[in-house]
C-alpha cells in the first residue's frame, strides 16, 4: 500500500471514528439522569413550565433529530447557548478556552519532549550504570505521581515556601493569558512530571534495542566515532516509537488537563468540562468531550502518518516494490 492509499484510508476511518464517537457522546449525555428542563428553571418549577421549556428547546423530538440538529450545528461552528449561563453563545468562551489549552498543552510538550528525549537516550546509551539507575528511578517516580499530587507538591515548594510562582492560574480581569505566562509554569511543569516517565523510559528502551543492533555493533567495530554512530545511526530508529507515544498521548494530554486546571484554577478547556459536568450544561459538556475526542483522533492519526512516513517497512510492503 503506497503512502498516499494509506493516507486515504487512514482519513476515512478516523471521520468514520469521529461520526461514532459523537453520536455516543451525545447518547451518553442524553441518557445522564435528571430532566435538563428542570434543571435549567429549578426544583420549584412547575410541571407545566417544565413541559413548555422541553418544547421550546425542541427536547421532545426524536433521538436522531436532536443529535442530527445537534451535528449539523457543530460542523458549521454553531454550538449552541448554554444552559447555565442564559443567553450565552458557548461559542463566545469555548474558543478562547481551547487556545488557553492548546497554550498549556505545547509549553508542556517544550518542556518535557527535549528533556525526555535527551535523558532517555543518555540512559539507554549508558545502560546499566549509574546514569542509568537514576534516570530510570527518576521515570518511574515521576509515574507514579498522580497530576494533583505533582501540582500540590510544586504549589507548596515554588508558591508557599519559595514565594517564586502564583499560587494559582487565574488571569486577572481585564487582562489576558499572554500578559500572565508566568501562570504556565506550574501547571506545564505538573503535566512533565507524568510525561517525563512514560517517554524517557521509552526512548531508553528503544535506544538500547538500537545499540544492541547488528548495523550500529558494525559501525562501532568499524572504528567509526561513537557519537557520530549514535546521532547519524542509532538516534533516528530509536525515535520511532517514541514519536508515537508522544502522539499517543496528545489525547490524553487534552483529557488530563482537567485535573491539572481545576487545581490551579487555570481557564483553559478542562476546567470548562469540570464546569460543564457540575452544572449539568448539556451543550457545553457535548461540545467539550467531542472536541478532545477529535483532538485523540486527529492526533492518532497524525501519529500515524509520521511513523509510516519514517519507517519505510510500513510506508511500502513488498507488493510495491
């Protein structure tokens, strides 16, 4: 299969993904408990006014009108009003809330992608030593720290004890994220701590499947200088499976946003679905959830296209040579 078929087929079946996973998402919402009428007018509300605002907001409709009307209005950027703030286009604070995150999300990737990397490879080059034994503990402890762990820790050594970082992310009215970066820090750094293991343990594992490889043996054996083999021979194999748990967990990285940015208070989209969910605001949670689902889809996908496109095993099997 040439690249550009498995491109294409690959696309396909993520809009095929996509298309299942929102009408899921909308069964899942629509079957939560309670009457979404009733909840937006109040316990006190009468029977009558209930059953007025449930036709008004089209509820009573079939299941597959609503989410078709629902899909339809997504697609198009429309995402509808909230129902917790009356009169409020979810559109007016949904974007703003996904570029705080997208904002989040890449100083977390600046931060831990190099250091990952960089660790990982000193320790699968240096495997079995000292360098290693602390690298290695160091990923494994850094895993085993939940996100609001990580962010207490941090809260109480760089914003209590050392007064160095704000205490929480909040931006200050009438101001915005970009005059406020310093609030990255904390929640970037908390997001790191659980990053940091997973990928430097990969790419240690997978440089010293590399090293142990005939080609790199040959080279060395060659006389060849053993960091030019490492960097021009060893480096660009062992990244392969690292680039694809990086990918991996774009995803995820939308998702445990949630815990980090309710900690620290940031405004980012976690924060909002956490709002959503508490408050019982059906069109926002929708559209919450379906657009950290596509940012996991997309992500895969893209994740994807770089390993095929790095490894040429996958990129052409034997039919096309």
């Amino acid at each position: 299969m040439s690249f550009m078929k498995r491109f294409l087929s690959r696309l396909g079946f993520m809009a095929l993904t996509v298309v299942a996973m929102s009408f899921l998402i909308f069964l899942l919402v629509e079957i939560m408990p309670g009457d979404v009428a009733q909840t937006v007018l109040g316990q006190a509300a009468t029977e009558e006014s209930v059953a007025a605002l449930r036709e008004t907001m089209k509820l009573n409709d079939p299941l597959m009108v609503r989410y078709g009307r629902w899909a339809s209005g997504y697609i198009q950027g429309d995402l509808g009003e909230s129902l917790y703030m009356r009169g409020v286009q979810i559109n007016s604070i949904f974007w703003r809330r996904v570029g705080h995150s997208m904002l989040l999300a890449l100083s977390a990737l600046i931060f831990y992608v190099p250091l990952s990397i960089f660790l990982g490879v000193l320790a699968g080059v240096r495997a079995g030593k000292f360098s290693d034994s602390v690298i290695s503990f160091l990923g494994l402890a850094t895993m085993a720290l939940p996100e609001f762990v990580s962010g207490i820790l941090l809260i109480t050594v760089f914003s209590v004890n050392l007064n160095l970082l704000p205490l929480t992310s909040v931006i200050p009215i009438g101001q915005t994220l970009w005059q406020n970066l310093e609030i990255l820090v904390l929640p970037a750094c908390s997001i790191t701590f659980v990053m940091f293991g997973y990928v430097s343990r990969m790419q240690r594992s997978s440089m010293i499947g590399v090293m142990n490889s005939d080609y790199v043996r040959a080279a060395i054996l060659k006389g060849m200088p053993k960091r030019y083999v490492i960097f021009r021979h060893a480096l660009k194999n062992a990244l392969l499976p690292t680039i694809t748990i990086i990918g991996m967990n774009m995803g995820w990285l939308f998702g445990g946003l949630i815990v980090v940015e309710t900690l620290f208070g940031f405004p980012g989209l976690g924060s909002l679905t956490m709002t959503a969910i508490k408050t019982r605001d059906i069109p926002l949670i929708e559209a919450c959830v379906l657009f950290i689902t596509i940012i996991f889809v997309f992500s895969t996908f893209i994740t994807d296209m770089m390993y095929s496109f790095l490894n040429p095993k996958i990129r052409f099997k034997r039919e096309d040579l």
